[in-house]
C-alpha cells in the first residue's frame, strides 16, 4: 500500500520510493529467515542488489550522455552550463560509487 500511496506525494516520491522497496525487500528477507528458507532470501537480495547497479548504471550513462546539454536546465548561461558540464562525470562517479 505504501508503494501505491506514493505517487501523491509530489516531489518526495523519489526517496519516500526507496524507502518503500527497502522496506519491503527487509521484510521479505526476514520472513524467509524466519521460515527457515536462506536461499530464498539471498535470492532476494540479489534481486535487489542486481536492481540498484542497474538503475545507477542507467542512471550515470543517461547523465553522462547529456552532460552537454543538461545544464540548460538550470541556466542559459554558458558559464552554468559549461560548469554543469565538467560536473556531471564526477556526479556520475558518485552514483556509481554509492550503489558499488
């Protein structure tokens, strides 16, 4: 249910999402456990680890792509945008380095 509530949640969607897969991936990793069935459990950890480098591969590559034209966003100065630009592969490095 918390998963399904989040889309009313405007721009604390992102976070209150993780959130919600965390805690149902403890969850179901704990149910497992206490059933006595390990396997099963690692076998949801993996799936959600195999989730989250996915998502920062995807992430990092889309932004990487775009370093040259994602500071139009926040600015029409070439300045921003040439400081946006030198930014985004050390951004990109950093949500690697989170998730790996």
């Amino acid at each position: 249910m918390s998963v399904m509530m989040v889309g009313h949640l405007g721009e604390l969607a992102l976070s209150s999402t993780a959130i919600a897969i965390s805690l149902s991936v403890a969850r179901g990793v704990s149910n497992e456990l206490g059933a006595g069935n390990p396997q099963k459990a690692r076998l949801a950890v993996y799936a959600v680890v195999s989730l989250a480098v996915t998502e920062a591969i995807a992430v990092s590559t889309t932004l990487f792509a775009s370093r040259h034209v994602f500071g139009y966003i926040f600015s029409d100065d070439e300045e921003v945008v040439d400081y946006v630009t030198n930014m985004a592969p050390l951004l990109c490095g950093l949500v690697m380095r989170l998730v790996v």
